[in-house]
C-alpha cells in the first residue's frame, strides 16, 4: 500500500489504521515535539501520511508574530519527521507545513509544550526555567493507601472568583494557593477552608489548554469547565495571570502544585483524552487525518462522547500520545492523580499500561474515570473501560465512579425529580449496601436489587469512587430542592448530611464535589435552577463563600465525617477480603434502613462499629447488639471521643439521620 494516497477511498481508511501491517510499520517509540537543549532543538513529528514537512520558525514582539526560517524536514521509516536546529531556541516559537494528499495545512504541534495565547503557535521551551525555588525538592504529602484519598472536585475559576472569597489572584492558579484568605465576617475560605476540611486531594478540573475560552479577550465575560481539549500538555492560560508568554503558565502551574504540596494537599489533573474541541478542524486531523480517530462503516467521524468525536486510544501511535502526556504531567508537573473523562471510551488495554508507566514514576498515583460513554462506539464492548469491566484490571488500581451509590443515595440524575434513598424514594437498600461495600464481592449484598449493576464490579474497594454528586448534573442540595419541594429546608439540610454520612463512612475512595459541604446551589440571575453549568456565568458557577457563614453546622458535619474517616481505618479497608469478612448486615422488618456492623479487631482502635441509616422522615426504634455503645456520629454532629454512650438495649433512630456507634 502507498500510505500517501490512502485518502483517494474513505471507506478503506478505518481498515488501513487498524491493520496490524500499518501499526507495524508506522509505531514510533521516538520522542516527539521539541526536544531542546541549549546546544539545539530536535523537532519531531510523526505524519506517515504526508509527502512534505516543513518547519517554520517565529520570533515574537509583544503579539506580534515574524518568520525567521523555513526548514525542510526529514521522513524516517516510521513516519516520524524530523529536523535539528543549532543554537539556544528557548522562547522560539514554530508551527509545521504538512503536506496531505496534495494539500497544504499549517499546524502547531501536537506535542507543545509551550504555546501562545489561544494555542495559536507552539513554542520552545526551557522547561528547567520554569521551575520553582526548591522544585527538585518537592515532597509529596503523606499517602500510604490509595483508600486513604478524600478528594475535592473543584474549579480553578470557581474556587476564588466570588468577591466574598478575599482572593487576590481571583480565578487565577496563583488564587488557589493563597493564604489567608476570609470573607468580611472572618470565615476560612478557599485554600485554608480546603485545608480545614481536611481532604487528601484536590480535583481539578480541565487545566490543560482548552479551545472554549478566548485567552486574547479576558477583559470579556466568559466561561467554560474546559472539557474541549487542543493542547494537552500545556496549562491552560486563561487561568494564568498572562496568557500571552507561554512560560508563564508554566510556571504558575508547577508553583500552585508545590504549594499545595507544602500544605498537605495532592493534585489531581481532570483529563479529557475521549474526544477534541473539534474533529475534521482539529490538529490531530490536519496532521493525519482520521487515524487519531474511530470512524463508523462509511467512514465518518464515530461519536461515543457524543461531542462529535472519540479518539482511538487502541491505535497505537494515539495509545503512545496518552501515555506519553499522561508520563510527562506526572514527571514535569509532579500531578498525583488523573481523572479520566469517559474512561469508557479508551480501551482496557490502554489503561493498563498507563497504569504501568503510571507506576514506574510514583505508585501512589491515583487513577479513576468515568466507567461509561456518551454513545455507542466501535470499540467492542468487552475492551471497553467500563464500570462493568473493572474486574478485568485484577488487582490493579484504575477506580469508576459508582453511579450505583450515587443515584441511590438522592436519585436518578437525568430524571429530575426522582427521589432516592435519602429523599422519599423506596427500594434502594441493596443499592446503599453495595456502596458501603465499595461495589466489591460480599455475600450479604443482593447484587440483582442494585439498580445498574446485577453482580459486584470491584475487585478491591481502591477500585471505586464513592460518591453523591460530581460537576455535572445538579449539585447535591439543588437535586434535593427539586425532588423533595414539599419538604422544609430544616429536612433537606437533614438529607444533605445523611448523604455525607452514608458517602464519608463508607468503603472505597471518597469524592466530594466542592461546596457540597455549603449547601452549593448553581442559580442563575432570573432565580432558575442550572442542571450543567459548563459556559454559564461566575454568579452560577462560583463557589459563595456567604453560605459557609449561613451553613457552618453542614461544613463542621462533613469536616468531623472526614475527620473520623482519616482517624479510623474501618471505615477505608484496604481490600475485598477485609470487607467480606469484618462488615455483617442487618436485617430489618422496615424499609429504607440499612445497618451494619464492623469487626475493627486488629484493624482499628475501635473494636467494633454499628452504623445505622434511616432514610424515612419518620423515627424508628432499632435493637442494638449487646454491650455499651458509644456514639461518634448522630444527626447534629461527629464526635469520635463520644457524644454520649448507650446500655439500652434498643435506641430510638431518628428521621433522616445517621449513627455511628463504637465499642472500643
């Protein structure tokens, strides 16, 4: 086959790229981009398809862009072009000429690591400048067990721009490592709230450089949750305090990662490698169109993120790009964990050998995604990193978000209204059960009475993200104005905290989508109620540090939950046998209660635990096992020294309420 006209019959495309002889003949293991030195700068970018490549080199004045050279660039056998330019390029920038099919196109490259506002030009980069004071010593927080991880999702944006959030650096990376920071009345907010609510990792969302926000115009409004990726392993510059330089996002970045390194947070890169911004536009295409991408039998673009693309993570040159930029952050960037957006969409495959080279910089690297697609793809069922297909990782740690536990707890998340356990909804209780077990093999769960999945999922519990709401959707208290509008705010305040106790002492990894722990509503200016935020104004999107003043008592219930969970291994068992065998059900006459005892022998200071959900509005009277109790959690507070301490035999349970109860 003549690989530089293959585009004269579309329909043959797909089954060029996926042939073995292709991936043979064309897999490169080179490094590719910009590899610099102060000596020279190799460029390499792999482009089979093309019959030119040429490279074009700029200098910069303020905005202003101008050629200095035009170099021609060498094919090796795999494909990979390659040209070596003499003398110190830092702050160069440069784009390719790629010839395809007798047509010309202008592109940056994929593999930037520095580039101009807007991705417009890629740039050359000196990346040991952009270190910190001290980066080379950068020590990561205490993480021993990958079921030790409270993670908070959040926004760059979201978390400073209020005005009540006493930030300098507002919407900016500088803005999430400031100190200090109070509303008028004195509250923590931001950076010292985070920290005084003591989770392990902080969430981010897409920080890599995304297509939607228009970096030249910051004076405009504008907003976006950045799930519309083009440049992947560039920060993104609207959060930089001058998108214009590409080194100083660089540099912004790495300091709020070693900040929040000093002050006991880890990070957690959001990634979107399922689909780009654009597909028969984007750079991926221009630079060989269509093998980056699924096609569907004719041809055409395949779109199981439904977003207009999904990239193929099975082709192997787009496999070594996840990988390698997956590598890159973890190494330049010192990330501590990656989020995979619709996970479901990459291969099984792939995911292990992330998993691998994940392993080979750091283990204690956290991985975790989306176990679902936006659509059908042409990837088999069965090679698909879905939720159901996690037990086809053994024992490694790759997690999905348990969407059994999260609708379970407050309700179907595209069904506006629905109720679940916490709100009115009936029939959850082997879904609840399945989530306190981290979606793992126990012989008390009833596995075909959960509601999307009918047998475990899990090998171990570091395999599941346990959780009750995330970015999308309704936040958790919005969800609940709408499914329980007959009921009181003093009720639904009562949910909230039933939804963070059942998340919080439960098995697995824990998240927590930020201002869960203030009642976070996203409302827009004509008082309606905003289900997916992703380009809707800072008065939706920002995090109101007011409500921490208005709702402290919720902030101190979901502070002292993850304070007994970080205190407490029982209620984070590091793996399935554990689980199996230390957590025995109980059994009630009534529905909407699940129970259940912990034998934390040997494992936790407290010997035993009872823990008690009662998710009707109305009290129940519960026997206990024998013996004294103490009770750590009730409906009003945690206290792991003891709120008080129980010989009755039975205890009242009261409505939409949570006990925890101890033997120590």
């Amino acid at each position: 086959m003549n690989i530089k006209d293959i585009y004269k019959n579309k329909k043959k495309i797909r089954e060029i790229f996926n042939s073995s002889e292709f991936e043979e003949r064309y897999t490169s293991d080179l490094e590719l981009g910009a590899i610099y030195s102060k000596e020279s700068t190799i460029f390499r970018l792999w482009t089979p398809v093309a019959s030119e490549v040429k490279l074009v080199l700029f200098s910069k004045e303020k905005d202003n862009f101008t050629k200095i050279e035009e170099i021609n660039m060498s094919e090796d056998n795999n494909g990979v072009w390659i040209a070596e330019k003499k003398g110190d390029l830092d702050k160069i920038y440069y784009r390719f000429k790629v010839k395809i099919d007798g047509k010309q196109n202008e592109v940056i490259d994929p593999n930037s690591k520095a580039v101009s506002a807007n991705g417009e030009y890629s740039m050359v980069i000196n990346l040991e400048k952009t270190n910190p004071e001290n980066w080379e010593n950068d020590v990561k927080p205490e993480f021993e067990d990958y079921t030790d991880a409270i993670i908070y999702e959040m926004h760059i944006r979201d978390f400073t721009i209020d005005e009540n959030s006493g930030a300098e650096f507002k919407g900016k990376y500088k803005g999430v490592i400031e100190k200090g920071t109070r509303t008028k009345n004195g509250f923590k907010t931001c950076l010292d709230h985070v920290k005084d609510l003591g989770v392990t990792h902080l969430h981010l969302l897409p920080t890599f450089d995304y297509k939607s926000v228009d970096e030249k115009n910051l004076n405009v409004p504008q907003y976006n949750w950045g799930y519309d990726p083009e440049n992947y392993n560039c920060p993104e510059g609207s959060y930089s305090t001058n998108p214009f330089d590409g080194d100083v996002r660089i540099k912004e970045f790495k300091e709020m990662v070693y900040n929040l390194h000093k002050e006991g947070l880890r990070v957690v890169m959001d990634v979107v490698y399922n689909h780009t911004y654009e597909a028969e536009n984007s750079l991926f295409n221009k630079v060989v169109p269509y093998y980056y991408y699924r096609e569907d039998e004719n041809g055409d673009f395949s779109d199981a993120s439904a977003c207009g693309n999904e990239t193929a993570s099975d082709r192997s040159m787009f496999r070594k790009f996840m990988i390698d930029s997956l590598v890159y952050w973890a190494k330049e960037y010192h990330i501590d964990g990656f989020r995979f957006d619709l996970m479901g969409i990459h291969d099984i495959e792939t995911m292990k050998l992330i998993r691998k080279a994940l392993d080979e910089i750091d283990n204690s690297i956290i991985i975790y995604g989306e176990g679902w697609t936006g659509g059908d793809s042409p990837l088999k069922e069965k090679d698909r990193a879905l939720k159901k297909n996690t037990v086809q990782y053994g024992e490694l740690q790759i997690a999905a978000f348990s969407d059994d536990i999260r609708d379970a707890i407050k309700g179907d998340v595209f069904i506006d209204d629905k109720p679940g356990f916490v709100n009115g909804g009936q029939g959850f209780e082997e879904s609840i059960k399945c989530g306190i077990v981290a979606s793992t093999n126990h012989s008390e769960v009833n596995y075909k009475d959960v509601i999307y999945s009918d047998k475990f999922w899990a090998n171990e519990p570091y395999q599941t993200v346990t959780y009750a709401s995330a970015h999308d959707n309704y936040t958790l208290w919005d969800k609940l104005q709408i499914s329980a509008t007959d009921e009181s705010e003093e009720e639904k305040i009562k949910m909230n905290k039933l939804v963070a106790a059942i998340v919080l002492t439960s098995q697995g990894i824990s998240f927590i989508h930020a201002g869960e722990e203030l009642l976070r509503t996203k409302c827009d200016e004509n008082g309606m109620l905003i289900e997916n935020s992703f380009k809707s104004s800072d008065l939706v999107n920002k995090l109101d540090w007011t409500r921490k003043e208005k709702y402290i008592d919720i902030f101190n219930y979901y502070k002292g939950l993850i304070k007994l969970r970080k205190n407490h291994k029982a209620f984070r068992m590091n793996s399935s046998k554990d689980i199996n065998e230390r957590i025995e059900f109980m059994e009630f006459e009534e529905n909407n209660l699940v129970g259940y005892t912990i034998n934390g022998e040997g494992l936790d200071e407290f010997k035993k635990v009872l823990v008690l959900f009662n998710g009707n509005k109305e009290d129940v009277k519960l026997e206990l096992p024998s013996g004294t109790w103490t009770v750590v959690v009730n409906e009003k507070e945690v206290n792991e020294l003891g709120i008080k301490n129980i010989n009755e035999a039975k205890i009242d349970l009261l409505g939409r309420a949570a006990l925890v109860l101890v033997q120590k």
